[in-house]
C-alpha cells in the first residue's frame, strides 16, 4: 500500500469513532434529559427514530448523487455535520422555547453526518491499494466498537470527576474529533470504487426472493445491538439502580469491549468459521442475554446480560454481510447499500420498542428490553428454516 493512503485508512478509522460519539454520547444522557427537561422515555425514544431514522433517508439518497460528485465533498461534509450537530445540544435546548425540539434538531443535524460516514467509509476504504482488504475492512468496522468503549469511558470518567452537570462541555469537547477529521478528510487521497461489471442492477435485485431474506437477517441485527447499546447506561442506573459511574463501566462499557473483541476474531478467523452457524449460535445468546438483562432480581446478572450481548451482536451485523456476498454473487453495490438501509432500519425499531413499551409500564426498563426479545428470536428461526436450502443463488 502506498504510504499516502494510509492517512486515508486513518481518516476512516477516526470516521467510525465519530460514528460511535453520534450513537453512544447521546444515550449516556438520556435519563439527564428526562430529569432536566421534563422529557418523558418514550420522547427520548423517538430521539433515536430521529437519528436513524434519518440516517436511513441518507442512505437512500446518498447512492444517487456521491457517484457523481465523489467522496471528498460529502465525506467533509459528513463530519462537519457531526460536528456541528455535537454543539448543537449545547445551546438549542436552551434557546429554543421546546427544549425537546432544541434536542431534535441537534440529532438530525449529526445525523445526517451518521449517514453520510456510513455510506462512504467502508466503499473508500476498499478502494485503497491494500493487499489485505478482508482484515482492513474488519478492523474498520471494530473501530466503531473501539470508539464507543472510549466514548463510555472518557465521558464516564469526565462525569465523575467534573460531575454529569458539566455534560454540556463534554458535548464540545467531542465535536472537536469530527471538526479534526473533516480538515483531514479534505487533504487524504480518495479513490472512488467503482462497481464491477455484471452486478444486478436495482430492479432485479428487488425481484430476488433471497436479498430480502437478508434485509430480514439486517434488520435482526441493527435490532439486536441497538435495543441494547442505546439503553444499557439508563437500564443500569435506573432499572438496576446502579450508580451513574459503575452503570456505565458494567453496561455499555462492557458492551463494547466484547462487540469489538467479537469482531476483531471474527475478522481473524472468518474463513476458518461455519458462517450460518456462527450467527445461529449468535442468535441464541442473544435471546439467553436479553432473559438475563430483564428477568433477573440481581444486577449483577442484569449486567451479565447485557455484556452477553456485546458478544452476540458482534458478528452479526458483518457476518450478514459476508453471507450474502456468497449466495447472491452478483448483488453489487445496490445489495450493500440497501443492506445498510435495512439495518438502520432496525437501529430504529429495537430501541423504539424498549422505550415504548418502557413508558407504557411506568418507565419500567426491564418490559421494554423483554419486549425486544423478538428481533433475536425472529433472527434465529429465520436462520433455522435458511439452513434448509442446500443451494447457494449463484445469481
């Protein structure tokens, strides 16, 4: 690999961090704006329809105009949005007279950056001249994994010492990494990848009976780690009655240390694994980790389960994506993006339903994340009646 485009791999690296303060920062103060502002859960839930709901349309649309104006621009763009969006619950709840609408705004501004980085790191990165592609692109993706655990333990460690209070400087102070990454964004070397000849095209792939088995498997998965990840810091203060500190080091800390170690051998040891088998098993510890999180009486196990999950959802999002590339060879460009929008799909719904169902037993957190149990188990039966085709779509 030429030694230039190693700033470019860099840059992506640092894009999935900025990815994971968009998707983790937020939900560390979920129960602060319930007490500051008077929100209720299930307002705070639509926070997070607001963020991928949003990152969905961009990766709608993104496909239609970044081919034609290339990467540099929107990849820039993305993290000024970020950036800005970042700042903006700073100030927007405070100045607007809904403070609530402050906050939705802010979210929708980072969220378009969200989508934007999503749609174009992973296409950049294979793009560049690396020799090893497969382990580059699993170490991007546990980067967002990497980004999230320091995103829990700096500001962990920024609200124990400067007390949750401060949390609006924090707030500035992680706009910074995507206002750094956009000035870098907009001197690496970019190569565009182009899609190879003999792909499916749009409507074809939408006529293929076994694609939307996939965009099932997606939306299984953006489920199935976000109906975790985006509640586990509030799940642990309030449903376990954790402190704010231990909370978060035992919730989403222990999250995503094990989503990203789970990734990290996935990305090793791919080859040498029984796909199907792995996201079967997958599946079912992710069923076995919800039960912990809401039935059990002892936090301890609570939070067991949810440092299960971590380990359950890692493979499931790349693993979906590998799978489909061997049974539906010629699904090209369109199959990953829309792949992508199914997934987000499921960012939406698995954390939706907790924080619906939470606030319709009285804000009891435990329901929410029993209710969820569905995205695992319609994962896994799903993947049972898969199993019965012998025959790859060689299509």
């Amino acid at each position: 690999m030429q030694n230039r485009f190693r700033h470019t791999i860099a840059a992506s690296f640092i894009g999935y961090i900025v990815q994971a303060i968009i998707g983790n920062f937020t939900p560390l103060l979920f129960l602060t704006f319930q007490t500051s502002y008077g929100i209720s859960l299930d307002k705070i839930a639509l926070l997070v329809t607001a963020n991928f709901g949003l990152q969905m349309l961009i990766d709608l649309l993104a496909s239609r105009f970044v081919d034609k104006i290339g990467y540099r621009v929107p990849l820039v763009a993305a993290h000024l949005c970020a950036a800005l969006g970042l700042a903006g619950l700073t100030f927007l709840p405070e100045l607007l007279p809904d403070p609530y609408a402050g906050l939705v705004i802010s979210v929708m501004i980072y969220a378009v950056g969200g989508g934007l980085i999503e749609v174009l790191v992973s296409p950049l990165v294979e793009a560049c001249p690396t020799k090893r592609k497969k382990a580059v692109m699993g170490l991007l993706h546990s980067f967002y994994c990497w980004g999230s655990l320091f995103v829990v333990l700096a500001s962990t460690g920024f609200f124990f010492f400067f007390g949750i209070a401060n949390w609006k400087t924090l707030a500035l102070l992680w706009a910074v990494i995507p206002l750094f990454n956009a000035f870098y964004f907009a001197w690496v070397p970019i190569r565009s990848l182009t899609e190879e000849a003999g792909g499916m095209g749009l409507r074809r792939l939408l006529r293929n009976k076994l694609f939307w088995v996939f965009v099932l498997f997606m939306i299984c998965a953006g489920a199935c780690e976000q109906a975790i990840s985006q509640w586990a810091s509030a799940f642990a203060e309030s449903g376990l009655g954790l402190s704010k500190t231990v909370g978060d080091l035992a919730g989403p800390c222990a999250f995503a240390l094990l989503m990203g170690a789970t990734r990290v051998f996935y990305a090793r040891h791919s080859d040498r694994m029984p796909l199907r088998r792995i996201l079967l098993l997958s599946g079912i510890l992710c069923v076995v980790s919800y039960l912990l999180a809401s039935l059990s009486p002892y936090p301890a196990i609570g939070l067991l389960g949810c440092a299960l999950c971590g380990v359950a959802v890692g493979t499931l999002w790349p693993g979906t994506f590998s799978m489909a590339a061997e049974e539906i060879r010629s699904g090209g460009t369109a199959m990953f993006a829309l792949m992508a929008l199914a997934g987000d799909v499921g960012c939406v719904s698995g954390p939706a339903v907790v924080g619906f169902v939470s606030q319709a037993a009285g804000g009891r957190l435990q329901n929410g994340i029993l209710a969820a149990i569905v995205f695992p188990a319609v994962l896994v039966v799903a993947l049972l009646l898969f199993g019965k085709r012998r025959t790859p779509a060689a299509v």
